[in-house]
C-alpha cells in the first residue's frame, strides 16, 4: 500500500508539471545544440587516438608513455564527472552544460599548447572530466523536450552526436591531424567546441523546471544497490565492443591480410552501426524494459563467434563489425533508462555512472584483448575476451537486476527534484 500510494502520489506531481510545463521555444534546435556538444566531445576523444604517434614524436616520448594522455581522458570520465556533478549538483542543467563546454574548451585548447607530456596528460584529464557530466545533463534536457517516458530516445539523440563523431568527427580529424599538426587538431576540436557553446547558450530553454537538487539526493542514489549492479553490467557487457574496436586495425591487415588503406572503410563501417543500432536502441529502451539489453548482448555474442571463426575473410569481417557496433549501441540506451529507473531522483548523475561505465568497458576490453594477444592465440582471439567479458554482463543482468528485488522506494515524504520531469522513467521498475 505504501509502495502504491507513493507511486500515485508521484503520478500526479508529474502530471501537474507537464501541464504547467512551458512550451519550448525552438525544441529540435535545443536537440541539435545537445549533439553538436556530443559530436565535438567524441571527436576530441576519438581523434586522440588516431593522432598518438604524432605527439609522441613531437614530444619525444615512446607511444607507451603517449598513451597515458589517452588513459588519463578516461580517468576523467571516470573520476572527474560524478564529481562535477555533485558538486554542481543544484546547478540549473542549462546552466551546468554551457559551464562544462567552457571547461570542455579549457581542457583541449590547454591540450593543444602543452608543451611536454606531462601537462599534456594532466589537460586531456580536465577535458575528460567533461564527458559523462555532459552526457548525463544533455540527457536530462534532452528527456524534458521529449516529455515523460521517452528517456531512451533522448538519451539515444545525446549519444548521436558520440556515433557521428566516429563515423566522421574521429576520421577527419586525425586527417587534419596527419597534415597540419595534432595541435591544429585539438584547436579544430576548440572551434566545433565553441559553435556547440553559442547553440547551447542560444537554444537551451531557460527554465525552473531544469534545476538541479541537493547533493544529499545524488548521493543518496549511490546507496541503491542497483544502480552499482547496472554499471557492472554496463562495463562488463559493452567491454566486447572495445575488445572489437581497438583491434580494428590489426583485424583488416593481420587477420584478413588486406592494405592498410581499407583500415579508414572498416572504422566506417563500424561507425554506421553504432549510429544506427544507438537510434533503434532508443526507441526500443522506452517499449519495453529488458529486451534491448538482452537481445542486444545476446546478438553480439553470435558475432564475435563468427568473427572469431571466420573474421580472416573480409566478406565476413566487415558486415559483422557493423553488427557489433548496432549491436551494443541498441544495449546502451536501456542501460541508462533502468539506471535512470533505479535512482529517478539523480538522473544526471546516472547518466555520469552510465558513461563512466563505458570508459571501464573501454579499459576492459582493450586489457581483455592485449591478454589473449600475448597469449599468442592470434589476432583475432581478442574476440574471445570480448565474448567472456560480455556473458559475464548478460548473467549478472538476468540474475542480480532482473531476479532481484527491486530497491526500497525513496521517501515520499521526501519530494522528488523537478529535474525527473524529462527522466523518462516511471519509478524503480524501468520504462517498461
């Protein structure tokens, strides 16, 4: 009966809101100014990656200490969001965006003057700090211009901008990077970084409704035990398509012993399915509350066995990575709407945890795959890592999320932030 009451008592708040909501005055420009951020964000961090030889050289340092600047970007995302949040944790959302695009210009016009490796590493943190922050305020914008319920979709049109930069922001950058220098690089990352900042302080609502809420209620989301099994599951399950990703090189020119020049196509390709398995993710996220997960860790299973087993032809390889990256993509806004579900009360933090998990599935995978490559099982053995790394997601989703109890409900006499309004959950249950 408590369970109920409160759940109604919930019902009508956010009825009340949305009828009282202010129109939106340019909503699929607010839409546009979120992916435009995400798209200069995932380029600044995917372009690193193609343009580490370059400051290596330039530097004078070996590529295994020029990594540390890629993995102190991921530490940032890791460490650094969460605690930007909590500490601007009752910021108005629009106003927490634009602040995290000036650091986001902060972090990589610094990274564009570093003079050594060391300073270098120290700014690629302060812009990674930047990403999941973003990513889970842009969602919960994103979610108030949708309304109540579609909190997938407007996580999946945050994430867009992310698929695009690996289709064209990463490839065009490291271009750029090859032929006039990596710190042209890191200022054309500024430029696309600045154009966001003027859509975002040009297009985002102004608006009460977007408040933040006291750091105790985020914090009092870290206790949900939950929201700690998702991102296990997160960082685990999606471990596989970094296991892929990483490796995509040495697939097309070890494995499939095809030029080097086919490396660009392949990345391509497995962009496009990030795109659209990220589109059809969000939609399905909102339906229903399990099966974009599960359908989405259960099929790339079936294809990293087909690339495991037949990835040296080139027929095979290249439809299976666009089969990976729809695969996981179509996972991904499920995740973050039942982490959104399991603490409605901090939703931009959830959207932190998500991305933070992200980061760790990065990490996972690519250590995974060095392992079974030391081995010396072969190139494509770094499938096999992923395919672990994945059922070990998918197990302990149906077993400790889907099985398990669900958490205690928040204290009704507590009142809920109006930041959920756009969350698109509809209590600890999910979306479903």
């Amino acid at each position: 009966m408590h369970q109920h009451a409160y759940e109604g008592q919930c019902a009508a708040e956010e009825s009340r809101r949305a009828s009282t909501k202010p129109p939106i005055r340019y909503p699929k420009l607010t839409l546009l100014a979120l992916a435009l951020g995400t798209f200069a964000i995932g380029t600044g961090e995917f372009g690193s990656n193609g343009i580490i030889q370059l400051f290596a050289s330039d530097l004078d340092v070996s590529i295994p200490v020029a990594t540390y600047a890629i993995t102190a970007y991921a530490i940032g995302v890791v460490l650094g969001s969460p605690a930007i949040i909590l500490l601007a944790a009752r910021a108005n959302r629009r106003t927490l965006l634009i602040g995290l695009i000036v650091l986001f210009l902060v972090g990589n016009g610094l990274s564009a003057l570093a003079p050594n490796i060391t300073l270098l590493v120290l700014f690629r943190f302060v812009a990674g700090s930047v990403q999941g922050a973003f990513f889970g305020a842009g969602a919960v914008v994103a979610a108030y211009v949708y309304g109540p319920g579609r909190g997938g979709k407007a996580f999946a049109t945050v994430m867009g901008g992310l698929t695009v930069a690996t289709i064209a922001g990463s490839p065009l950058g490291t271009l750029i990077g090859q032929s006039a220098g990596w710190r042209v690089m890191y200022w054309t990352v500024v430029a696309v970084g600045a154009l966001a900042g003027v859509a975002l302080v040009a297009w985002l609502p102004r608006t009460d409704d977007l408040r933040g809420s006291s750091v105790a209620n985020e914090l009092r989301a870290l206790r949900r035990g939950n929201v700690w099994l998702m991102v296990a599951v997160a960082a685990l399950g999606i471990a596989s398509i970094f296991a892929v990703y990483t490796f995509i090189g040495p697939f097309v020119t070890d494995a499939a012993r095809r030029d080097a020049s086919l490396i660009p196509l392949a990345l391509a390709v497995f962009g496009l399915g990030m795109a659209v398995g990220n589109h059809l993710g969000g939609r399905v996220a909102d339906r229903h509350e399990n099966r974009g997960l599960i359908w989405g860790y259960g099929a790339v299973l079936g294809l990293l066995v087909l690339i495991g087993l037949a990835g040296g032809n080139l027929a095979v390889l290249l439809p299976c990575l666009f089969g990976v990256g729809a695969t996981m993509m179509y996972a991904i806004p499920t995740i973050q709407v039942r982490l959104t579900g399991f603490a409605p009360d901090a939703p931009t933090l959830m959207g932190a945890l998500n991305l933070a998990a992200l980061n760790l599935a990065n990490s996972l995978g690519a250590i995974g795959g060095a392992v079974t490559l030391d081995a010396g099982w072969g190139t494509l053995s770094t499938v096999w890592a992923g395919f672990v790394l994945t059922t070990a997601g998918l197990l302990l989703y149906v077993v400790a999320v889907v099985r398990r109890a669900p958490d205690p409900p928040i204290d009704p006499a507590r009142p809920r932030p109006r930041q959920t309004i756009g969350s698109g959950s509809t209590g600890p249950g999910g979306s479903g």
